[in-house]
C-alpha cells in the first residue's frame, strides 16, 4: 500500500467520524476510466480531501501553491502525497509538464482547483492547456463542503457533484480562443452541478483576512 493510498483511508475515517459521509452524485463517471483531469471548485481546506475520496481507489496528484512547500516536514509530506508545487501567478512550463506526466507517466488523477484558491470563483486559464498537453479528459466537480471548523464538527455534510466530462477533441487545434471557451465551459458546469446540488447554493467568497 502507498503512502498516499493509507493517508486516503486514515483520512475518510476521521472525516467519517467528525463530519459524516457526504452525500456524492455522479461517482459513475469516475469509475472504470483512464487518468483525467478532475477540476474542482475550492471552498474550504477539506476540498481536496473530497476530491480524494471520491476519486479512490485511483491515486490524484495535486497541485498546490509553492509557499506549503518551505517547511521541510510539510515540503516531504506533500510529496510523498502526490502533491507538488505550483507559482499560482506565473506557472512554469516545468510545472505545467510535470502535471502532464502525471497523467500519462504515472497513470494518476490530476487534481486542480480552476479557481486557483478559495477567495475567487473566476475560472483562472491553465486547466483546458493541461488538456490539450496531456490529451486528457476533463472531470468537473462541484463541492459544496462545511465551511470552517465548526460546521465541520457540527456535521454539516458535504454535498458533491461529479460531472460528465469535456472530452478531449484530436480534431481541435486548442487555440488561445478555444483554451478560452474550455475554461468558460468548466466555469458553467461548476454552476449546473450546483444547482443540481442545491438551487438555493450560494458560496460566500471569504476576504483574506477571514478565518
């Protein structure tokens, strides 16, 4: 067993004990697939936790923003978690490469959150150019977790929402204008699968000052 894959299982029983099991629609569109890019709304710290539950027992690497990675303990934990580091502001061509071979070297999930954190709900560019690198397919998912500390321990279940995917399409040349028109459409699934959710859903984008 990895050490990502026992992480995995430690982690949903504690999520189980705290929070309770969340409620997921959609899971058959994980199951049975090659590796895909599993894009995600991000609302809270639990995020890619669900992202990672609802993807087992397929492994997902994630990116996640380069200042994690100073602390040494944190920087040799994430990385045996399949997570690597990304500059949100000017990704790498590096960066951009490696997440490409983690789908197609290592046969893994690629985790990204589209909005890049969890103070914007714009769909930031990035994703669709994954695809046309990687050849990949596309897996929107909306997640409407507990937000904060106390509406986890309170149990205020997760809802999540696991979309059909944006194939990729060899006969698309991904221009600048059509990586735009991918990104947009992740933007729009975000919202049908909330409102699939929930149509009363409305996420409270939190200030970088709050808690």
């Amino acid at each position: 067993m990895s050490f990502y894959t026992f992480m995995v299982k430690v982690f949903y029983v504690l999520f189980i004990i705290f929070n309770g099991k969340p409620h997921v629609e959609g899971k058959e569109h994980l199951e049975n697939i090659d590796a895909s890019i599993l894009t995600s709304t991000h609302r809270s710290m639990t995020d890619p936790f669900f992202v990672a539950f609802v993807a087992a027992p397929h492994e997902v690497s994630f990116m996640a923003k380069q200042s994690l990675f100073q602390n040494k303990l944190l920087n040799y934990l994430l990385t045996k978690a399949n997570v690597f580091p990304i500059n949100r502001e000017k990704p790498s061509t590096k960066t951009i490469r490696h997440a490409a071979d983690e789908l197609n070297e290592h046969n893994r999930h690629l985790g990204i959150f589209a909005t890049g954190s969890r103070y914007s709900t714009e769909i930031k560019s990035g994703t669709a150019f994954i695809q046309r690198l990687s050849k990949k397919n596309i897996i929107p998912i909306a997640i409407q977790p507990p937000i904060g500390f106390w509406q986890f321990i309170s149990r205020k279940k997760a809802k999540i929402a696991i979309g059909s995917p944006i194939e990729y399409d060899p006969s698309k040349k991904y221009t600048k204008e059509e990586l735009a028109e991918i990104d947009a459409l992740i933007g729009q699934r975000f919202d049908e699968l909330d409102k699939q959710l929930d149509p009363t859903y409305v996420y409270q984008v939190p200030t970088k000052t709050e808690k």
